[in-house]
C-alpha cells in the first residue's frame, strides 16, 4: 500500500516506522551516489532489513523512489523560496542554480531523474517535475524582472544546463564549481 493508499488512522509500529525511515533515508543516500539502477534488495541489505520489509513499505521500486525524489523536490522547492526571501529576486535564481550544481556533483539520482534516465518520473512521482520546473520559472521571473537574468532564457534552458553539469562531475569538484560560473556568466545580464 502508498503513501497515499494507507488509511490515515492507521499507523505504523514503532520498529515499522523506524525500518522505513531506515529504507528511505539508505535508498536515498544509494540513489544519490550510484543513481536509479540500485537493486531493492541492495537498499535492503544496506538498511539491514530483509528485501520483504522493503516491499511492504514499497511495493515496487518505483514506490520507494517516488517517495524518496517527492521529499526531496519539496526540499528543493522550499529551498528555493527560502532564497527568493532571502537572497532576493536577482541574486536567488544564481544562488539556486549553484547549489542545484553542487547537489548534481553528489546526487547522481537526482539528476538521473530530473533527465529521466531510467525512470518515468511522472509515473514513479506524479507532479514533481512539475513543481521543479515551477519553482526554476519563478526564480527565472523573479531574476529576469529585477534585470539580473537574460530575457531570451526559459525554464526549459534552464533545466538543459543543469542536465548538462552533471557531465562535470565527471572532473571533480572544481570543474562543477567553474561550469557553474560559465552558466551563471552566460545567464547574467551584461
């Protein structure tokens, strides 16, 4: 049974709720640093719970990276209003895009299913692309009506040149941080 399919009056015993904070907290930390191929039964091993608990949480693969890419999407997202607050409409969309290249160099599974490689992101986690593309257009609104961002820039460039970073993590650090400075130079007004 989902997230979503579960009765809300019914909760999960204490060790039931620990061994599925265990899966999700160790199926996103394997997601991220060998992307979306990681078997269940790995995730399972590696949270020290047999591969039955993981499929009673999570009946598919698709189950558990669904509520794995759908927690972290809103992360990103409130993420992202907490730079448009703080750093301001001009600077929030560079801030943003440099920490989403930093997050690409170490979650190999996000960015595999912001691209979609080897996932239907809209089946496995219905309106996350969504809320992501949402979220980089209002960030690209707010910079492009400060005057700090190209108006000849869309979401969807915007998506195609973080797909691109992930590339740099080939390199090291170093190479995302200056690929970050390219795309950020290239996306600023002269």
């Amino acid at each position: 049974m989902s997230e979503i399919e579960r009765p809300r009056n019914r909760t999960l015993r204490a060790d039931a709720a620990r061994n599925r904070a265990r899966v999700l907290e160790v199926a996103y930390e394997t997601f991220a640093a060998e992307g979306l191929a990681v078997p269940i039964d790995e995730i399972a091993r590696l949270a020290g719970v047999g591969a039955g608990t993981v499929y009673r949480h999570f009946p598919t693969k698709e189950a558990l990276f669904s509520a794995v890419f759908s927690d972290r999407v809103r992360r990103i997202v409130d993420h992202a209003h907490a730079l448009l607050a703080s750093d301001g409409p001009a600077e929030a969309l560079f801030t943003f895009l440099r920490d989403m290249v930093a997050t690409g160099a170490a979650d190999h599974g996000l960015v595999d299913a912001v691209a979609g490689y080897g996932i239907d992101l809209q089946a496995a986690a219905p309106g996350a692309e969504a809320a992501f593309l949402g979220v980089l257009g209002e960030l690209l609104t707010a910079a492009q009506q400060a005057g700090s961002a190209r108006v000849d820039v869309g979401v969807r460039e915007i998506k195609a040149l973080l797909l691109v970073c992930k590339s740099a993590q080939l390199y090291g650090e170093d190479v995302s941080d200056r690929v970050a400075a390219v795309i950020e130079d290239g996306l600023r007004t002269s």
